[in-house]
C-alpha cells in the first residue's frame, strides 16, 4: 500500500490524515445533516400512487465506451467504430462482459465491469432508452453512437413498477424448547412432546386451545416471541429455515403441527390465519422512502455547506 501511494505522490502520513479528516467529515455530516432529514408516510403514498411512478421502469445496466478522441479525424472515428463493432462481436460469441469492459471501455466504471446500476427509463436519453426497453434481461444493445463514443450496453436486471406481487403469507406462532449445553436433544424432544400433549388434549375447543397455546408458549417457548405467545407475525416462503417452513406449509390453519427439528431446536407451529398479499407494495415504499431520504439529505448538505461558507466568508471580511 505505502508503494502505491508513493507512486500517486502520496505520503502513507498524508494519506492517514485524509482519511481521518474524510472520517471527521461524514460524522459531522451525519449530525448535521442526516438527523435532520424526515420522510413521511404521505410523501411516500403520494409517489407510488403518481402515473409517474407506475409507468416507472428501472434497468440495471453495464455499459462498454469506446471514446472518440476531440477533433477526432474521419479515419480516427471509423478505427473507433470498427474497435466497438468488434467488441460487439465478441459479446455475441459469448464473451464476457465485464472482461471486455475491463479491457476495452475508457468509462471510469470500466474496472468494475462496466456496472452502472439501477437507471429509471425517465432518466435515459431516448438514443439510449430505446434500444435498452427492446433488449432482454441479460442481452446487450447494438453499437450506439453518440458523439463523445461508441456504447454497448448490457441489461443485467429489469423492475417493472406498480405491477403486483402476490404472494400466501401465514400468521405463525411457535414455542421452542432450544438444543444446548444444558439441553440435549432427547430432552428437548421429550419436552416438546409434553408440551403437544397437553395442547391437543382439547382439540376441539378452538378458543381454549388458542389460549392454551399463547399460555404455554409464554411459560416455556426460549425463543423471543415467547412475551407475545409466540406470535412471529405474517410469514412468506423464504422468510425462516427449511425445517420450519415445510411445516408450516403442511400445517392446517388453527392446527398444532407435529414436533419439528431445526438448527435452533424443537418447535411446535400453529398457523393462525393465512392471506394473500401484494409485497409489492411494502417493497417499494420502501424503495421510495429510501430514494426520498438521498435526495431529502443532499438538499440539506448543500444548503449545510452554503451556510458554512458564508459564515466563514463574514468571519474573513470580520478580521
């Protein structure tokens, strides 16, 4: 390390104390600014609701720039295009993308493969947008000349807003008797199996099993939801480990499963209830939320920063 900053003019010193003044900097802007920033749930509702947002897509994109020298001559600019051509043809065959990024493109992103991230379709120039909305998830653009290069873009991700996500969702809750030092498996197992028994005594009364259980799961459960009976909430495929899930899938709604093994221990589930549910929706609110709280912070610091150059521009007139 110290060699390569040796060979950017830099002392391993310097570098030290930029890096602790850049740490000092994003602390004071953290309180400064950050603190400051609040996203409310109308702002939120207002945009996903808007037209704007709904006929919203965003394209994960790569890009490969083939530069065209200022004052370039015609012959340097067909050497240019011939290169891009070439680099297309390449990427037809099969070659990889972010390699040929690396060894072809002079865009700043090229040494990391020519990713550019998420861009809204309402951000792209129409000589871009066109042939990326035509391109498959995972294809790449034909040559697109513009006038400071030659670009090849890939498409490596696609999100379509506004469209549902439905998904069954279940409402758990569990009691775990936990495998430890102090609890071997059989104990557990055993444990788990008492705790059954006396949950399926009343099988048919409804209420006082629902009763039965949140009591039990209070008393015995050594997992954190015990406080609330064993209550985890609504619960997707995906959400917990695989023990778990496969029974809460088989598992009839106001049921009591039979002892299930995880890595964590013995579990009894119950599904409560299930439901279908748009996930979209929570997941782009909180997209939204996220995106308004960038903006929201950059406003802030360049207003924090105005602010701190009058000030000291008044102290220096001051003295």
């Amino acid at each position: 390390m110290r060699a390569k900053l040796a060979r950017q003019g830099m002392s391993y010193d310097d570098f030290r104390q930029q890096l602790n003044d850049q740490i000092t900097a994003d602390k004071l802007k953290q309180r400064e600014v950050d603190a400051r920033v609040v996203v409310n749930d109308d702002e939120v509702t207002r945009i996903l609701n808007s037209e704007t947002y709904k006929n919203r897509i965003d394209y994960r994109l790569s890009d490969i720039v083939i530069s065209i020298p200022e004052q370039a001559t015609q012959d340097a600019v067909a050497k240019r295009e011939a290169l891009a051509n070439q680099v297309y043809a390449q990427l037809k065959q099969g070659q990889s993308f972010e390699q040929l990024a690396i060894k072809y493109s002079s865009a700043p992103n090229a040494l990391n493969g020519g990713d550019l991230g998420w861009k809204s379709n309402s951000s792209l120039p129409p000589i871009v947008l066109d042939p990326v909305a035509q391109t498959p998830q995972g294809g790449v653009t034909p040559v697109i000349k513009m006038p400071v290069g030659f670009f090849i873009f890939k498409v490596t991700g696609v999100k379509q807003h506004g469209m549902p996500q439905i998904v069954k969702q279940y409402h758990v809750r569990h009691i775990l008797i936990k495998v430890n030092e102090l609890t071997s498996d059989e104990e557990a197992h055993q444990k788990i199996n008492s705790i059954r028994d006396q949950l399926i005594k009343d099988n048919g009364n409804t209420a006082k099993q629902n009763k039965d259980f949140i009591d039990l799961a209070k008393r015995y459960s050594e997992d954190t939801s015990s406080i609330k009976g064993g209550d985890i909430g609504w619960v997707s495929k995906g959400d917990t480990v695989p023990q778990f899930e496969q029974a809460m899938l088989k598992t009839p709604v106001g049921q009591i499963s039979e002892p299930v093994r995880s890595p964590f221990g013995w579990h009894l589930l119950e599904v409560t209830e299930t439901r279908d549910s748009n996930l979209a929706n929570d997941k782009e609110k909180a997209e939204i939320r996220q995106e308004l709280r960038e903006m929201k912070a950059q406003m802030l610091y360049t207003e924090w920063v105005r602010n701190l150059r009058e000030m000291a521009y008044v102290k220096l007139n001051d003295n």
